[in-house]
C-alpha cells in the first residue's frame, strides 16, 4: 500500500475512533496527536541520523507561536484561518530548524544535546525579550464546531478532528522521505560519514536538511496542540516537556512511525492515568504523596521499561513479528544508536 | 486493497452512528456538580515541582476548611466535596487538568485556580463552558474584565493597588526617601512598578530591577540597588525571593527599609526560609499590606488554628494557611446565597450581588460590572517577630490613593456561613 | 567600577560552583562515555543526606562528609543498578534511565522530607570583606573557592599522574584493548560514577547554603548550567571546565547587573553558539583525526 493511502486509511480510522471517546478523552487524543507529530520529527532524527535534540519543545512552540500569531492575524473564514495558521507554523518552525541544523551538523552527540538544551532554557527569556507575550503567552483563535456539525460533535472531538488531520499531514511527507532517497542518505551518514563523503554525500547538508525535516513537524504539532489548547505559553514548552519527548521517541523505538505513535500516547495518557491510580492511595498516606506518588511511578516504570527492552515498543513488537512465520513489511528502521 | 477499506468504511459508519450519542454534548438538564448532598468543586494547584514549595500548602488549607464545613452540616445540607489537580504549574497541565474537572468530574464551579500564567491558559476555556471561575488565586487585572470573561471573579488585592499602597505608606512615613523597586520579571513586578509610579510619579523610581524566578541569586541586584543609595526598597517578590533579598542585603551589612507586596511577606514563611533566630532581627520594622484576617490572636485566626490542628494535621499555620481558608469561606458563603437549588448562574449572581462580605479587613467590591474582590488594603508592620496591621488603610481607585477606616468582619455562627 | 568589581566578585564565586558540577559531568564523561541527566537529583539526595547529619550532629564538617559519601555510593549504585544492563554504546537508553532516576528521586525527597525549603548555613561567615567600601568576596566565597580548587587540582593529579587514572581513561577510550590488558573495565566505570556523582554532591553542598535553601529541585537549575559550561569547554577537558565555568559565572553574573536577569540565559546560549560555531568540541577539545 503506498504511504499517502495508507496514511488516508489510518487518518479516517482515527477520526473515526473519536466517535468513541468521551470529551476528555478526545481533548487527551488531540494532545497526543500532536505529540506524535513532534515525536515522529524527532524519531526520524535521532533514529536515522543519530543527532540527539533534546529541544524539540521549543520547536514545537515556534510552530505554536506561528500559528496563534499568523491565523489570530487573519481576518476570515476559519478554514483560511487554519491554513494561515499551519503554513505559519511549519514556516516558523521551519526556518528554526535550518538555523539549528546549520550549528548542528558540526557537532556530535552531547554537544549537540547541550546546545538543544540551552536554548529549552533560554525560552521563557526569550518569550520575556521578544514579544511573546512573556509567562502568559499568546491565544490562538478558537476554532467552533462548524455549524453542519455543530449537532452531532462536541468541541472537543472537534479539535480532535482538527488535530489528527494536521498530525497526518506532518507525518506523511516525512514518512515519503524517509523511504526515499533522503532516507537512504541520512543512513549513510549515520552509519559512516567518511564513507559517506567518499561515496559523494555530503554529511553537512544531510545532517542539516534532517534536522529542518523534523523540525517542521513538530511545528505543526505545537500548531495542533494550539488548536486544541488554545493557547502558546513558554511554560507549556519547558525542560520537562522537552526530555518527555525524547522518552516518547525512545520509548516508542527509535526510527518507528509507529513506534512515535506509541510513545505519544504513553507520554501523554500514562502521566494521568497514574495521578488517577495513586489517587486512589489511601488518604491518611499524608498529603505529601500528592502528585508526586505518581510522578515516582511513572519513573519507576521508566526505569523499568528501558532496562528491559532498551529497543523500545518497536523493537519489541518487531520481535513479535519475526517469530510469527508470516512477517508483516514495515519500512525497516532498525539502526540502533 | 479495496476490501478493507470499504470494510473499513462500513464499520466506521456504523461506529460513527452508534456512538455519535456517546460524544455528543447536552443532554439532561440537571446542574452539574450538584446533586441533593453534594456540590463538587475542582481546582488547579502545583502539587510538585519547584512551585510547590511556597503553595502547596492553600488547597489544603482549604480542604480542612470544607472538612470542618461538613463536618457541621455543610451547605443547605450539601457537603463540599474539593477536587484538587496538580498542575506543577505548569500551563500546560493546567489544561489538562482543567478539562478533566470540567468534562469528566463535571464540578459546579472551578474555584481559586492558581498562577497567572496557569490559569491565563484555561480562562477562554472556562469562559467558553461557562463555568463558573471564582477567586482566582493571583493579583493579575487579567481576571477583572467583566465585559469579556463574565464568570471569571479575582481574589487577591491586584499588584497595582499593592504597589500603590505601599509607595504611599513609604511616602508619608518617609518623605523624600529614595524609592527602589525589585519585582519579579512578570505580570507581578510590572503590577507593583506600575503602583509604585503611581504614587511617586513615573520615572522617579531611583532603581528598578527584576529577577527570573529560576534565579539562584539576587547579589548582582542588591548590589545595584544598594550602589544607587536606595532607602525604601518596594519588593514585588514571592516568599522566597524576599527572604533571599533581605538575607542578601544583611550580608552586605545594609539594611534599607523593606516594603513588601502580600505574595511575598508572610512572615512564619519567611522566618522558614532565614531561620528562627534571624528573622525577628532581620524583619523588624518590614512593611507588608493585606486583606485578610490573620492578625495574631484574633477571633478569625483561633477559629482557622482550630480547624487547622483538627481537619490539616496540625500542618504549620502560616499565612497561606489564612489565605487557604477565607477562600473557602468566601465560597460557603456564596454557595448559601446561591439558594437552596444552586444553578451555575444563581452562583454568579450571589457573587455579583454585591452582598458577600468575606472575612477581610476591607469591603469585598464584587459588583455586577467589577469582578475585582479587594480595591483597599491595610498596612501591616512586623515588631519583634510579631506582624500585625498598624491601622493605616489604603483604597486605590483611578490611580488614586485613598485613605479609609478599616471594617473588619465579625465572625459568626462560628465561621460557617448560612443564608 | 565599584559595580563592575562587585560584580565579577560575585560571578567569580558562582562561576567556581559551575565549573566544578561541570568537572563532575566531565568526569563521568572521561571515564564512561555517558551524560549523567540525574546528576542534579542525585546530588540532590546526598545533600538530604548531608542535611540530615548535620542537623542530627550539629557539625557541618559530618555532615560534608556524609553527603560526599553518600554521592560517592549514589553514584556506584546506579552504576552497577542501572547503567550496566543497558547496551553498550547506545547513549539514549542511559539518557531514559536517568530521566526516570530524576523523577523517582525527586518525587521520592518530596515525599519524604516535603516540598519546602529547608536552610542551610554555611560554615563561614557569608559577609563580604569591603575593599574601599566595595562587597567583594566573603569567607565562604573564599571556602568554595579553595574547596572546587582543591578538588581539580586532585582529580587533575589523579588522571595524569597516576596509574590509576590512566586506567580510568583508557577503559572508557578504549574499553576492549584496556580489558586484554589487563584492566578491569566494569571496575573503572564504578569508580568514574562514583567520583563523578561524589563531585557534583560537593557542589551542590557548596551551592545550597547560599540559595533559598534545600529542596528536591535545588540543584537543577546548576546542572543545566553546568552541562552547558562542560559542553563550552569541552566534555574531554578538565581545564576546559574550569575557564568555561569562571567565564560563564562572570557572564551570567554581569548581563544580569548590567541588562537583566531574563537575559542571562539568553547570553549563556549566545556565548555557546559561538563557541561551537568556532569550535565544535568545545574551547578545549582534543585534536581530532582526519576525517576527509
């Protein structure tokens, strides 16, 4: 099946799927769509050309920031609006990709990771400095249920909607290119830049285009989850944040759309699922335990999960699959670093 | 390829039909959160992370004081039940944590959300629900705009009438002193500059100068201050920052007089922070405003001592202790002049009313076109580890300075308000 | 001047702390090839358990000790727990498991000791000695002073002029020719931990008495600075850590003097970005071989 099909199908079956979920839970699966557009960007990096960001956050809110700014700006129907807003967004973001992936496609590992950390702190000053809005941010429009709709949906499977589809189109080109000849580059350089540089590539551009590839959707995810929230704030975009995406990204399986899937999901459904459980702690346990029993769980598990399968969900379910005799085709991703 | 998707199709068309009811919006008529004995309530607080130090303490103070409310009966003989939701203080989790209240606990109102830049992030939400937002737990000017957030009521003395407050008092004690300003670099600081302005008049601020509340330390600050000969330091800090300013000075062997706002001058708070044997020395003669009731001794704060040793686990009574529970008074009260069947919009009407009085020192001004609680503020001085109000009070409106005659509330019917 | 001097004073002292958390990031580095992430909640921990010594004795000189210990232990538990299960040159799983360290520990202190700050104070006097009417540095500048100095002067000792410091490197340089001659890799890894974590234990121990006070999140804030000082001086440099430490203290502490204090870590990024730009492996990065 090619990608664009595929990515129509499973597009579909997600909206569909929203019909299922009450408002909150449909509130939590635009979330996470937009997580996993900005896990699926930095999977793709880590995993293909091995270049550690730990500030996809912060690209994430240049795509939110572009898309408050761009679709508030306009002044018409909404879905003008929206694709004001997006466009924006993976300008935005975009073009701070390029900027980062210029710097980054000299360095190696940490320093590329201290550098990506650096500017994860630096936001909220820059969000003090430049106008952003400083701590309260800037709102980005509400987008309402459309009046055919307005019916038969809430608001928040709506944004729902709104959030899934723009995940999917972040997502597809970057699935294409990772297939293509693109792909095969980063490999490349991933697996031996001298080699690379012998056989005609040149590990500068590609490691820079790559970074630019995946900054791109994260921007749109940080426009997604803009439309869901409503809302672009520095503190929504912090250190936290920021590390919680690389745990989705690892967690998930380096390299793995579907991995990046999993991974979103976990991150954003797991963290409450646990304040849900420990809640159901015993109330004389002390006042202490409050948010942080769940905190300490979710770390455990952490701890946990990488120590036994360090692959990741992907590899495990790779795994699965090769020890049935039919083995299912996915692209195979399976450069581990 | 064809089969599956048009199986696809079928399935989903039939999963759209049947469940379309499971996501719809409406349906029954009942007012959410209130049932024949319960009203649920929710809140966003940070539980963890690093703001969890100087807040963490409210929602249970509040908690003990619904505890202490039940316990005697509740309101028209519904019981409160707070729903508390971490937010780390984070805008993020506080939207998440919002929904959640609202969509899946379907409280009745959200009451006493915490942070500016938190609760900015869930405010068109509520608005948009038409949730009731009472007593939003910050002095921004951000939750008085009746026009536009109709449901959306503030709590805190705003950072500007504090900031007036203080200049004045600084200004009558101490004509011609040379006035500085450290605020905290947001909304906060900007508020208490504005009010210093306000008063001396712009740009006669001898120094101003603000930190990040990531800041480890405020040497390179104190040090331009003290080079600029400041004598009234106005701070817009919180707890921490206060306490890390005037330890900070007294090691530099200056000791200018400290003029702080009500976030950031709880004094069993700041004595935690420089130690019991240093504060009384350090803080003598700090200048502080407030609102409510907490002077030592008085009839409100035995009553919150009591419900604290009994509902709180004896946790230490401090000024966020106070603040906690006259939050949750404010709300009984506006619950039991919200009738026997409390709508959402009977329980904005009781606060636009006009007739809750609170517990505060100074009348509540809530008003169908003023969502602000407190426009004056009573000045408190600390005097041998004592802090306690001095008498002089300060109403700011229009950008004037006032001052008026105190009116403390009486407390009655042992604090539980009724109708 | 009197402020510029006040200043640099007081960016001399922080920039000491800096470098020598970042001295312990570099040892790490040295000597196991990895980023400890949950090297500020560890240090973190041993201060509690400094705290804890020095309020149950009332000597601050046990309770050094202990915290030092405990770093010491914290960081060969971890070690020989955690980081040794995990594959072999594959950085991020390491990153994952110290991600989730930060949150057990963090979550866990706040359960046990409470969210709130504790003081602590210092041994010496924090009361700056006045040079022509000018604050420069106290006592206890001078103490943290002596105490980083003295610390890198050890570890400089031990990794260059020691067989065993030669056995430290060449484990982590070379782990497969080090162990056929003879070396006991595992060992060395431990022992890197150990002293890594025991290091920024004594930073942070040097840090709290002059912030707000101890809390579970006291030392983040360090280690992110920290990291970026080690990454500016580059990972594989001792001296490296030193300067970029120093020179980022003074940065930090005059931007926010001079501008603000929301410009500091704007200044920080800028100050690393031209470094890497010019050069990649940091101020003090070893030559690298030819690649092309």
């Amino acid at each position: 099946m090619s990608t664009p099909l595929r990515a129509l199908l499973l597009t579909v079956l997600a909206i569909g799927g929203t019909f299922g979920l009450d408002p909150f839970r449909n509130y939590q699966l635009a979330t996470a769509a937009a997580c996993f557009a900005a896990v699926a960007g930095l999977t793709v990096l880590v995993g293909l050309t091995g270049q550690l960001s730990l500030g996809h956050a912060v690209l994430m809110a240049a795509g939110g920031y572009g898309f408050a700014s761009a679709a508030s700006a306009v002044d018409g129907p909404w879905p003008v609006a929206l694709l004001a807003g997006l466009v924006a967004a993976a300008a935005a973001s975009g073009a701070l990709g390029l900027l980062l992936g210029a710097a980054a496609a000299r360095l190696r590992g940490p320093y590329l990771a201290g550098l990506t950390l650096a500017l994860v702190i630096a936001l909220p000053a820059a969000a003090n400095t430049l106008p952003l809005g400083g701590d309260q941010g800037v709102r980005a429009p509400f987008l309402p249920v459309p009046e055919p709709l307005a019916a038969l949906i809430a608001v928040e499977q709506w944004h729902a909607w709104l959030a899934i589809a723009t995940a999917a189109v972040a997502v597809t080109p970057l699935v294409m290119l990772r297939n293509g000849r693109a792909g095969l580059r980063m490999r490349a350089v991933l697996d031996d830049e001298t080699a690379s540089r012998l056989s005609g590539v040149d590990p500068g551009p590609v490691k820079a285009g790559a970074f630019a590839a995946s900054a791109v959707p994260a921007g749109l995810g940080g426009a997604a989850l803009a439309i869901a929230t409503q809302q672009v704030t520095p503190g929504g975009y912090g250190l936290g944040f920021s590390l919680l995406l690389v745990v989705a990204a690892v967690a998930g399986g380096l390299g793995s759309i579907g991995g990046a899937a999993i991974g979103a999901v976990l991150v954003t459904v797991l963290p409450w699922g646990l304040d849900e459980l420990a809640a159901l702690a015993p109330d004389g346990l002390g006042r202490r335990l409050d948010g942080n029993l769940a905190v300490l769980l979710f770390g455990a598990g952490l701890i946990a999960l990488t120590t036994a399968w360090p692959g990741g969900a992907a590899r495990l379910l790779d795994r699965l699959r090769a020890a049935r005799p039919l083995r299912l085709a996915t692209p195979s991703t399976t450069t581990e670093r | 390829m064809r089969t599956p998707t048009s199986k696809a199709a079928a399935a989903l068309a039939a999963a759209a039909l049947a469940l379309a009811a499971c996501s719809t919006p409406g349906g029954d008529e009942s007012v959410p959160g209130v049932t024949d004995d319960t009203v649920t309530i929710g809140t966003h607080q940070p539980l963890t992370g690093p703001a969890a130090a100087g807040y963490s303490t409210i929602s249970a103070a509040t908690a003990a004081y619904f505890a202490y409310v039940n316990a005697n009966g509740g309101i028209n003989g519904r019981e409160i039940e707070y729903l508390v939701k971490d937010d780390a203080y984070d805008p993020a989790a506080t939207q998440t944590a919002v929904r959640e209240l609202v969509t899946e606990e379907e409280v009745f109102a959200i009451v006493n959300g915490l942070g500016t830049p938190t609760h900015s992030a869930v405010l068109d939400y509520l608005d948009q629900q038409g949730v009731p937002d009472l007593f939003v737990s910050s002095g921004s000017l951000t939750w008085n705009q009746p026009d536009v957030y109709d449901n959306t009521f503030a709590f805190n003395a705003d950072y500007v009438t504090e900031g007036a407050a203080l200049a004045q008092y600084a200004v009558e004690q101490d004509p011609g002193a040379v006035v500085c300003v450290l605020g905290q670099d947001d909304d906060y600081g900007e508020g208490v500059i504005e009010g210093v302005e306000t008063v001396v008049g712009s740009n006669e601020i001898a120094e101003v100068q603000t930190y990040s509340v990531s800041s480890e330390d405020l040497t390179a600050q104190l040090g331009a201050m003290m080079a600029a000969g400041c004598e009234v330091n106005v701070l817009g800090t919180i707890n921490g920052f206060t306490a890390m300013a005037v330890g900070t000075a007294a090691q530099m062997e200056w000791f200018p007089r400290w003029y702080v706002s009500s976030s950031g001058a709880d004094y069993p708070t700041l004595a935690g922070y420089l130690g019991e044997d240093l504060a009384p020395v350090l803080l003598q003669g700090m200048v502080s405003v407030n609102y409510l009731p907490f002077s030592p001794g008085g009839e409100w704060v035995s009553l919150f001592e009591e419900i604290n040793a009994e509902y709180n686990d004896g946790a230490p009574f401090t000024g966020n202790t106070v603040f906690g529970m006259s939050v949750g008074y404010l709300f009984c009260e506006a619950l039991a002049a919200a009738g026997d069947d409390p709508t959402r919009e009977s329980l904005v009407a009781a606060v636009e009313s006009g007739d809750l009085v609170g517990n505060g020192i100074v009348p509540l001004s809530y008003s169908g076109d003023d969502h602000a609680a407190y426009r004056a503020v009573g000045v408190t001085v600390v005097n041998e580890g004592v802090q306690d109000y001095v008498g002089a009070t300060y109403e700011v409106s229009a950008g004037r300075v006032t001052a008026i005659e105190p009116s403390p509330v009486p407390l009655e019917n042992e604090g539980i308000p009724g109708e | 001047m009197d402020r510029f001097v006040f200043l640099a004073a007081a960016g001399l002292a922080r920039g000491a702390v800096l470098a020598l958390f970042a001295l312990s990031l570099v040892i790490v580095w040295r000597t196991a090839r990895a980023v400890n992430f949950a090297q500020a909640a560890m240090a973190a921990a041993a201060v509690y358990a400094a705290f804890a010594v020095t309020a149950a004795t009332g000597s601050y000189w046990a309770g050094l000790a202990t915290g030092l210990a405990a770093g010491a232990l914290l960081g060969a538990g971890a070690e020989r727990g955690l980081m040794r299960r995990l594959p072999a040159h594959a950085p991020l799983p390491g990153i994952i498991v110290a991600i989730g360290l930060v949150m057990v520990l963090q979550a866990g202190l706040a359960i046990a000791f409470g969210p709130e700050h504790r003081p602590m104070h210092p041994p010496f006097s924090q009361r700056p000695f006045l040079i022509g009417g000018v604050p420069v540095l106290s006592p206890y500048d001078l103490f943290t002073l002596a105490a980083a100095a003295a610390v890198m002067a050890a570890l400089a000792l031990l990794f260059n002029r020691t067989p065993l410091g030669l056995q430290l490197r060449a484990a982590a340089f070379a782990p497969e020719t080090a162990r056929l001659l003879g070396v006991r890799v595992p060992r060395m890894a431990t022992l890197g931990w150990a002293l890594s974590v025991a290091a920024a234990s004594l930073a942070a121990l040097l840090l709290v008495p002059t912030e707000l006070g101890l809390n579970p999140h006291a030392v983040d804030l360090l280690f992110v600075n920290a990291f970026a000082v080690a990454v500016i001086g580059g990972l594989d440099s001792p001296a490296g850590a030193l300067l970029a430490g120093i020179g980022t203290g003074l940065l930090v502490s005059l931007v926010t003097g001079y501008v603000s204090a929301s410009a500091a870590p704007l200044a920080v990024l800028a100050l690393m970005t031209l470094v890497l730009l010019v050069r990649p492996g940091g101020l003090l990065a070893p030559k690298e071989a030819r690649t092309a």
